[in-house]
C-alpha cells in the first residue's frame, strides 16, 4: 500500500492510497468546514446541507442523480460533523471517473431545492424531538451545553427546534459560498489505481475551481474554565443516565495519545475498569463505557452509567471514585499494555476497506494532523 499527498495549484489537498487487494475505489471529499462554523443562530446549517447536497443541482434533479448513482450499482451520501463536511463515493474502478465528475456537479452547484429543503426541515425537527425521549442523548446534550456554553460544540448537529425552524434556501447558498472552495477541500482516495491517476482525474474535474479567502469563522474556545456542577432532568424512564464531563485536549495538543489511552482503559469494553468494577463486580449498571471524541478544538473527556432509577447515587459515586482513581493511582505495566494493545488494535481494524483508508487518512488531513499521523 502507497500513500501520498499532493496539493494542487488550487489548494485542493489530494490523499492517494493505492491499494490494489480489491477493484473498488472509495473516495472522501472533506470540506474544513463543521458544525463548529455555524453562527449560534443558525445552529444546524451543516447538517442540512449535506441532507440537501445530493438532491438536485443545476443541471440535475435529485432522481437524475440518483439514477446515475444506482445505474452502476456505486454509493454517494453526504454527511456533517462538528469538525467537517464530507462527499463520500464508493464505486468500482471502471466507473470511477464519471462518478467523481457527478461528485463535482453536486459540490461545486448545488441548487438547493425549495421542496427538499422544507422535507429535511421537517425531518430534522421530528429527529430533534425523537432525541428528546431518549435518555441518553438527553444527557448528554446536558453535559455537552455545560461544557461549552455558547458555542456550537454545545448544541447537537442537528440544532435545535427554533434554529433549524429558521434555516431557508438563503442560508444554505450562503454557507455553501462561503465555506466550499478548492482550497478548503482534502480529496482522499483508496483503491486500485496510482498516486498520478488519481490526481490526473482530480485536475479533470476539479483543476479550474478558482480558490477564495476563508475567513475564520467559529468562536474561540480559549476562555473555557472549570465550572463544576450538577444538571438533573426528571423524566419517567426505567433507568437512569449518569454522565460526568471533563474539559478535554484537542487533537493537536499533546495530551491527545494519552488521553485516548486512559478513555480505552476506563470504559472500552466488556474488560475495561468501569465494566469490571462497577458491573461485574457490583452489579450496579445495565451499560458503562467511557468517551473521549477526537477534536480540532478542546475536546471532551466523560464516562457514563445506565442504572436503576434507586441506584443513581450510588453509580454516581462510583464513576467519580473511578475516574479521580486515575488521577491518584499509577496505571500498572500491565494495565497500561493491555491498554495500548486494545487501543492499536482497534485502530487497525478501522483501516480494513478502502472506504475506512480514505476516510482515515482523508479526516486526519482535514483535522490538521497530516497523514504522517499515523503513519
């Protein structure tokens, strides 16, 4: 397997992973562009777009597309994230080149259908509302409004009732203009063919997109500070959801390797110490994990107990003695390399397909990190 990065004169950064075990090409076309972006008003423009990318553009109707797409049995989504944008394509090499030029259609003239984007409007509301009954997703958008106050890390991707409700055609045209250049894209590619063809076919389609300024847009996060407290929500559930958070290391600070290892020791798995202590040993959670998500900006580090309504306190305890044990008990060898061996293994099974490599590689590059990352 090759792996190498080339920029072109437009700024588009070209990942080529030649991987010829399988004659399939998968494609990630990121955009630096995330949830993160979204002006506090507009809280859930990322998401709709990417809903709306694939349904119509100047030329093409939302069926047009699709039928192109399913003629040759290829794969093509859109989808958001706090940190991103992506395109995603999967096909078999032969159609390769045609179904980039259709990815290029869609990102560079979308037409924003007045009927679609009301349908997803609407979709994304009903969606909003489901997360309200659901225990879990209800405390963790507590936790998440705590730990970032007025900012979209805050806020699920999807919005909330009120800026979703607000959003129209205008605000997807002007998020679309502003953030979706040459020189805001990373196109990482996976498959059977070399490093020159795939930034031959990239120049192809895309080599005559003129780059734009981008202007830096979301709120700074530098002025977080520790502000302990407690958030309770009654709600008639046959279990409780316990969430703890702590401020977190984005992942370009150093802290990053260290603390995704103690988040894989703490609560990955039915082995890891959370599991072990307060499950197995204690009997006091239904489930019990740990979570840190990787982030270009401060990230997150939490733990989580699904428990009987008359054992909250009681798993409340837990999990803090548990995790204020990492602070004041050294890690043993043996923890601290079962650890490790878990966390690198995991790590390469995510990079099984050509889709998990260009995704991989792909979002590593948009994040900042390069491809020497993991390599």
């Amino acid at each position: 397997m090759t792996i190498q990065r080339t920029v072109l004169d437009n700024g588009i950064v070209v990942i080529s992973i030649e991987n010829s075990a399988a004659d399939i090409i998968a494609s990630r076309i990121f955009f630096r562009v995330g949830s993160q972006c979204e002006p506090l008003e507009k809280m859930g423009l990322s998401h709709l777009l990417s809903a709306v990318a694939t349904k119509g553009t100047e030329q093409l109707s939302s069926i047009e597309i699709a039928e192109r797409v399913e003629s040759v049995g290829a794969y093509l989504s859109a989808d958001a994230a706090n940190d991103y944008f992506v395109l995603s394509l999967k096909t078999v090499s032969t159609d390769w080149p045609e179904m980039l030029q259709l990815a290029a259609e869609i990102l560079r003239s979308p037409s924003f259908p007045e009927s679609e984007v009301e349908l997803e409007k609407q979709l994304t509301i009903q969606g909003i509302r489901s997360q309200k009954e659901q225990p879990f997703t209800v405390a963790y958008e507590q936790l998440r409004r705590v730990i970032y106050p007025n900012h979209p890390y805050g806020t699920s991707i999807l919005g909330t009732e009120a800026t979703a409700s607000s959003l129209n055609r205008t605000d997807l045209e002007w998020y679309h203009q502003t953030h979706f250049h040459p020189n805001n894209m990373v196109i990482s590619i996976a498959g059977r063919l070399t490093a020159e063809e795939a930034v031959e076919q990239v120049e192809r389609v895309f080599g005559d997109w003129q780059p734009k300024e981008i202007l830096p847009t979301q709120p700074q996060l530098s002025s977080l500070t520790a502000n302990p407290c407690q958030v309770k929500t009654p709600q008639e559930t046959q279990q409780s959801i316990v969430m703890l958070g702590y401020h977190g290391s984005s992942v370009q600070e150093k802290d990053y390797a260290i603390l995704k290892l103690l988040s894989t020791y703490l609560g990955n798995g039915l082995s890891s110490r959370l599991f072990v202590e307060l499950r197995e040993k204690r009997g006091l959670a239904y489930d019990v994990s740990a979570f840190y998500p990787t982030r270009q900006l401060a990230s997150m580090f939490a733990v989580y107990i699904g428990t009987a309504p008359e054992n909250t306190e009681t798993a409340f305890d837990g999990l803090r003695t548990e995790v204020e044990r990492l602070g004041n008990t050294k890690l043993g060898s043996e923890e601290l390399q079962t650890a490790k061996n878990k966390l690198l293994g995991q790590y390469a099974l995510g990079k099984q397909t050509n889709a998990q490599l260009a995704q991989v590689y792909g979002w590593y590059e948009t994040l900042g990190l390069g491809i020497e990352f993991d390599l």
